[in-house]
C-alpha cells in the first residue's frame, strides 16, 4: 500500500479536529430550543424529540470518554463528521489497526439483540442499525479512498451504550457489534496502518472539504 504525501492541517474552518463530539445533536437541539429558558422547559417535559436527541448526545458524549483512552496506543478520533444537513458519522476512530466508522446507540437497561440487517430494542420493531453501519462506513471508504489515494478497508461499528442485555447473532460478521466498555479492545490492534499511512488518513479525514458530495 503507497502512502500519501503528509498534509498541512486545514484551514480552522474545515478542521472537523475541533469538532465536538455529538455536535450535529447539539446543533439540533439549539435549534429546536434556542434559548437556556426554552431547552430547560422542553427538558421538564421531555418532549419526545427533544429527549431523543439528548439521550442520544449523551450516549456519544460516553463513547468519546472510551475512545479518548485508546489516544495513547496511537490511536485518533473525529466526531459527528457531517455527510449532509440531516446525517453525520458518530466517530471515526482512525490507527494501526485500521479505520473504524463507529455508530453509537444508547439505550441503558434495555435488551438488544442484533441479526444480520436489524437490531430489537425490548423484543419489539426491528430497527435497520445494522444496515445503517453498512452504508455509513461505505460512505467513508469511498471518502478516503478518493482523498489518500490508496484503498482504505472501513470497518463498521455498532456501539451500544450500557444496555442490559446484548445479544448479537453469530451470523453477523462484518458489523462489530458491541457493548461501549468493550471499545478497548480495538486498542492492542495493529499491523493494518503504518504511522505514516495513519497520518495521511487522518489528514484526509479531518478537512471537511473531503467529504463534499460524499452522499
């Protein structure tokens, strides 16, 4: 595999590297209640989309603490990289052992199982995470593909945060489906990514501008 000539970082208003995590539902939920009075007041009565959204930003705002730790084996992490006005990848995690399109799911105390193309919450409608993963992480190959110039295996990852239960079928083998603890053991993984081809892969995935047109 060739490595793509080291880049300079993006300018600061391309540079998805200071990008919050959860940052596309924070967006929302300002929009939705711009103000401290109106976000307090949709919080007591926990309207439904509104409770959606945070429930969701806390569940990505646990799996940045995890991936946060995995820095220190050479590991590196971009948030809620936006694909379009309504759709953004959760986190990428980006080191020697590959580049991973991380999706996360926060449902505390639930069961969850995981089939082949969706996953149940408590037993009930099948919901398509699993092909959601799929095509979110086609959507980044596609993206650093193009951008390094060499070809860039993305695995998806489906992250489910503190649930009671989870149940994943045996059948389901190129989606990793896992519980938020479990995100350490993607750190001792290795001998995917040389430290150059890491950088240049990261290059690429920071500046916003790579991922124009990508859906």
């Amino acid at each position: 595999m060739a490595t793509s000539t080291l880049r300079t970082p993006p300018p600061s208003n391309y540079d998805l590297a200071s990008r919050r995590p959860g940052q596309a539902l924070r967006d929302k939920i300002r929009a939705d209640c711009p103000s401290l009075i109106q976000r307090s007041l949709a919080w007591a009565l926990r309207r439904s989309e509104n409770a959606s959204w945070r429930t969701g930003l806390r569940g990505e705002l646990i799996v940045s603490r995890e991936l946060a730790r995995l820095r220190r084996h050479g590991w590196r992490t971009l948030h809620s990289i936006p694909l379009s006005p309504t759709w953004d990848i959760d986190h990428l995690l980006i080191g020697p052992g590959g580049v991973f399109s991380i999706n996360t799911k926060h449902h505390r105390g639930k069961t969850v199982w995981v089939g082949d193309h969706v996953a149940r919450i408590n037993h009930g409608e099948g919901r398509p995470y699993p092909r959601s993963s799929r095509r979110e992480a086609a959507v980044v190959k596609k993206v650093l593909d193009r951008g390094c110039g060499f070809a860039v295996e993305v695995k998806p990852v489906l992250v489910f945060v503190k649930p009671a239960k989870l149940t994943v079928q045996p059948s389901l083998q190129d989606v990793r489906a896992i519980e938020n603890r479990e995100l350490s053991a993607l750190s001792p993984l290795a001998g995917v990514l040389s430290p150059e081809q890491v950088d240049a892969v990261y290059a690429v995935a920071r500046d916003q501008r790579s991922w124009t047109s990508a859906v």
